[in-house]
C-alpha cells in the first residue's frame, strides 16, 4: 500500500470483513454470472479477473448487515477505468431498501469516485455519520462513462468495532 492509501485508512482501523453477517448479504440488480462475492470476499476480490457486475442497467443497491455494531472510517471500491462505479451513496443502517425508494433517504454519506479510487485508493467517509453502524446500504447510481454495465473488482470497508459493555459482568453496587 502506498504511503498516499495508507492515510487514508487511520491508525487502528482493519478491513471489516470478518464482521459481515454473511447470511443475510443481498444485492439488488447483480448479473447471475458475476455476483457480489466475487468484490466482498477473501480471495474472490484480490483476484482481477472475478468482479460484481449490474444486470439490467448500471445501478447497483448493496445491502451488508454485520455481526456487531461497527465504526466506519472509509471504503475501498475499486473498478475499470470506464465502467467502474461513479457516484455512490452511502446509508447507515437503513433496512429493505430497493431501487423504488432509494431516493427517499437522504445518504449517510456520498461519494464521487475518481480514476484514483478505482485504482485502490480508500475514501474517507464522514466518520461521525458511522459511529453505531449494524449494516450499512451502498448505493452505486451511476458509472464513470455512463454505459449499461457496472464493474466493481473490489470492496473492503475500514473501521474498528464498536466495545460492548457485558451487563452481566457487572456487579450491582450496595448503597452505603
């Protein structure tokens, strides 16, 4: 990684990967042929040849519950030079979204993908709109050329998780 990438991502963050609740990933809009696992999991997306594509037109709706409560920093979307993803809306925890209300929500966060994202370099996200994260939507509107098709090679999101207390643990204090 870059020294340029590497700041990006702060000090202490991971790629949240092994937080993803697996079980209940979907992806709206996704050709059969080239699915999301092919962008999201280990080996699948270090591998340029596999990538997620759209089926109907260039939209994208990716909705990624965890298995605990997360804090989000920034996101990796990397993607070919033409159809690579544009403008990608981000929503913290907003369930049962599709395509007819999407736009009912105002994002989280937005971002505009340049030729140097697709290539690798990670997006800060808006840091304080992804405290308390239980699953987080991408929404990819658009594509860099404008064509049918979007290509996405690869996601990795940062962050840290987020400390839970064990109310058990606790022991109840007597009054004095």
């Amino acid at each position: 990684m870059s020294g340029e990438s590497a700041s990006a991502i702060q000090k202490g963050q991971v790629d949240l990967l092994d937080f993803i609740d697996w079980s209940s990933v979907e992806c709206l809009n996704q050709s059969s042929t080239h699915s999301l696992p092919n962008a999201i999991k280990q080996g699948y997306r270090e591998d340029d040849g596999l990538h997620l594509e759209s089926d109907a037109d260039e939209q994208l709706l990716l909705y990624i519950p965890f298995t605990q409560v997360i804090k989000l920093s920034a996101i990796l979307i990397k993607g070919p030079e033409e159809e690579g993803p544009k403008t990608v809306k981000l929503f913290s925890n907003k369930e049962h979204m599709g395509f007819s209300n999407v736009n009912d929500f105002p994002p989280s966060d937005v971002a505009d993908l340049s030729p140097d994202n697709l290539k690798g370099k990670p997006v800060p996200l808006k840091y304080v709109k992804f405290q308390n994260v239980r699953s987080l939507t991408i929404f990819i509107e658009d594509n860099q050329t404008g064509s049918e098709i979007t290509k996405v090679q690869k996601i990795t999101l940062y962050g840290t998780t987020v400390e839970t207390t064990d109310m058990k643990g606790l022991k109840k204090v007597e009054d004095h």
